[in-house]
C-alpha cells in the first residue's frame, strides 16, 4: 500500500474520531474529504477493501460530536438563524416534489442522499464554527484547498483534458471543469484575506494558492467561470473596506497580468465567443437558449415541479428540436424552478436574501461595536464575492446541486454568530471602577 494511502487513512480515522470531542475537527475533515475525494485519486484505490463512506463516516462523527458538546458551543440566542429555516425549506420542497411528481429514478435517489447530507453539514458547521479563531481556521483550509486543486491541475495527466478543458479533478462537484473553475473563484477571495495577513509565511502561502488556482482556472478553459470572475473582480473594488480599496486594485492588476502571461491561444478563443453574434457562437452556446425556453414551459406545465433529477429526462418534451434530450439546464435558478417548483425558487430566493442581509448586519456590528473588526469585514468580503461567483456562474450552468455552494450561504450564519459572541463578551465585561481609576491618575502624577 503506498504511503499516501496510509497517510490519509491514519488522518481520516484520527480526524473522524477527534471529531466527537472537538467538532471543528470533523468539520475541517469534512471538507478536506469533499475537495480531495480519495476515490478519484490514484492512491484511493488502495484503500477500497476498506469499504469506507468516507463522507458519511465523519459526518456521522460531526454529529455525535455536536450533539454532545452542544452545551459548549456558543450558538447565541437562536438555534435556528432565518438562512437555516430557508435551507430546511428548500429540502422540504426537494422532498415534496419528488413525492408529487410520481415519478422515482436512480438520479432521484442519488440527490436526494446528496442534499440531504449537504443540508445536514451546513447546520452543523454554522452551530460549530461561531468564533473567530474557527472562521479564521476554516479561512486556512478554504486556501489550502484551493493551493491542492491547483497542483492537482498542475499535474494533470494529458487524458484528463477533454477538448481542451480540464475535467476529472476534485470530488464529484468538479468532474466538469466549469464546477473546478467557479469554484475556484469561489476561493479565491478567502485566499485574499490570507494574503492580506502580515506574517510572512502566510503571505507565501496565499501567493502559491493564487498562482496555482489561477492557473487551474485558465486550464479549465470555461465561459460561465470567466463571466463570473470578471463580474467578481469589478465588485471587489466596491465591496472591499475603503482601506484597503487602493492594495486591492493593486492586486487585481497583478492577477490580470498574470493570467494573461499563463493564459494561451485555446483559452482566447474559446473566451471571445462570448462576444460573438449568433451566427458565430458555437453549439454548446446556442443550445442555452432552446433549453431555457424549455425550461421556461416545464415550468409552466408543472408548477410543483417535475422532481428531483428529471429535467434532463424531460427537457425533450417541452422542445421544439428532437436532437435535445438528455440535457442540462444550464441555469441554477431554471432548474430549481423547475424540478423542485415555484415553491422551492421561492424558498431559495429567500436563503439567498437572509445570507446577503446577514453579511450587511454582520459588517455593521463588527464595524460598530467591536475593537478589532478587520478580520470579519475581510471575511464578510469574500463571502459576498464567493456568493456573486456562484450566483452570476449559475445564469450560465447548473449548480443548484453543488454542495460547495450552500456552504457558502450558511458562512454568513457563521459571521454572524461569531460576532454576537464576541460583542456579547465585550458587553459582559467590568468597567475599571472610580476608585481605581483615582489611584491610577495619583500615580501618573506623582511620577510626573
């Protein structure tokens, strides 16, 4: 057995196992497995006599361990936060329309598990990751991730590129290389706030996330991520602290540069079709609009939605062209509507406006009552840009399903949590009493 395999099977049963007493660790772990994905690698084969579930194993752990210190974490006044009841919506509807819908598949049973355990981890790590050294912990890892995806892009064999584009990489959620992509975008703004740390080392390591991630996404050679970027990159400028507006342009500049020197011939000319006319788009492109006016009638027809995982059996009904079937919407927002109903757009809408409200009061409060607020408007920062890529990409593709994305919409749980607790330990605070304070003043004078 190679010394990978053992390596990674001595942390995950350490890290599955310290999760019952120190939860933050089985989160840690968790998200570890959802970026590395033994399964795909050339060491997991090793490990398959195993029979692990490697997911479901630490998230079973994940919630042992919360449940047992529940006492301990400070999760504030409210055990449920407005975002959390909008996801728990969201999967009441992906249950409801799967059971109306009168039709069940594999694809049904296979996101139904998925979501399940998607919702499931993000209200776990929004009751565990409320402080600031937590948030700052995932913050590392969140980098490390993107500094893994991008070697693993490095190092990419030739058959892992499909007509130019990178595929294969990462968990199931990164199979396709517009998911590798956005979702690198997505990190790369928490790899920002690393950088912007002062010590040294942690400046070395964002700058090596940065350039690798950077260099996957140009590898990746897709549309939607690019799209997103660009929309991402102008919103930084307005929504970083004014202090730090001028390094960011800075770095901005930098990176542009940069990606134009790593950048070649095939990423150019797959990017300027987005400019094209009509006659000179390509098929894929082309195709968008034929689906999204099919979704647009499956919509329609079918309020409640046609369940979970049937879009792609039943976009050819509501087609004019007999060639499409088979197909992915290409549209987060259609293919909710359209599989999990108006009812659950609905509620999805409301978990998108509770997490963008909550990073608005989480900026507010820190900026106002706390001493030291830097660190959580940085990571409000990026959150907001993580969201806008995930939000802006899903015009372009799927990514109702990905579960990188619904962690990003429960962090604003987290900030929020994390700054009550910490406004809440200020305001418990003892002022220094009169008397003290009238000794203190005779002494600076008397020294005077």
């Amino acid at each position: 057995m190679p010394l990978r395999s053992i390596t990674f099977l001595l942390y995950f049963l350490g890290s599955s196992g310290a999760a019952i007493a120190f939860p933050m660790i089985g989160v840690v772990c968790y998200i570890v497995l959802y970026h590395v994905y033994p399964q795909t690698t050339w060491w997991g084969p090793y490990l398959d006599f195993l029979g692990i579930r490697y997911a479901f194993v630490c998230g079973l752990c994940l919630l042992i361990g919360t449940g047992l210190n529940l006492n301990r974490l400070p999760i504030g006044r409210r055990i449920l936060h407005p975002t959390e009841w909008a996801m728990l919506a969201v999967f009441l509807c992906i249950l409801l329309s799967a059971t109306m819908a009168g039709q069940w598949s594999y694809r049904t049973d296979v996101f139904l598990d998925k979501m399940g355990k998607v919702f499931l981890f993000v209200l776990l790590m929004s009751h565990v990751v409320v402080t600031r050294n937590r948030l700052w912990q995932l913050t590392l890892v969140l980098t490390l991730m993107a500094l893994y995806l991008g070697h693993e892009a490095k190092i990419a064999p030739p058959g892992a590129f499909r007509t130019s584009r990178l595929d294969g990489i990462g968990g199931p959620d990164f199979r396709e290389s517009s998911g590798l992509a956005i979702h690198l975008f997505a990190l790369m703004p928490f790899v920002v706030v690393v950088f912007q740390q002062k010590r040294l080392w942690l400046k070395v390591l964002a700058f090596l996330a940065g350039c690798y991630a950077l260099n996957a996404v140009l590898l990746c050679r897709t549309r939607s991520a690019f799209m997103a970027g660009m929309v991402a990159g102008i919103m930084a400028i307005w929504y970083i602290p004014r202090r730090h507006r001028r390094w960011l342009i800075l770095l901005l500049v930098c990176a542009t540069i940069g990606g134009v020197i790593l950048s070649d011939n095939w990423f150019w000319e797959r990017m300027v079709t987005i400019f094209s006319s009509a006659e000179e788009r390509d098929q894929s492109a082309s195709m968008r609009f034929t689906l999204w006016g099919g979704a647009w009638r499956m919509i329609r027809f079918n309020p409640w939605g046609v369940g979970v995982g049937h879009f792609e059996q039943r976009i050819a009904e509501y087609v004019d062209r007999p060639e499409i079937e088979m197909r992915n919407a290409h549209n987060s927002f259609l293919l909710c509507a359209a599989e999990i109903g108006i009812l659950g757009f609905i509620a999805h809408l409301a978990v998108l406006a509770t997490a963008w409200h909550s990073l608005s009061c989480v900026s507010r409060m820190a900026r106002t009552r706390l001493h030291d607020p830097d660190l959580f408007e940085m990571l409000v920062f990026a959150n907001r840009l993580a969201i806008i890529v995930y939000m802006v990409a899903g015009l372009f593709v799927s990514r109702l399903y990905t579960e990188g994305a619904w962690w990003f919409l429960a962090l604003p749980v987290c900030l929020e949590r994390a700054v009550e607790n910490e406004v809440r330990v200020l305001a418990s605070e003892p002022l220094p009493e009169p008397a003290l304070l009238t000794q203190d003043a005779r002494l600076v004078t008397a020294r005077a």
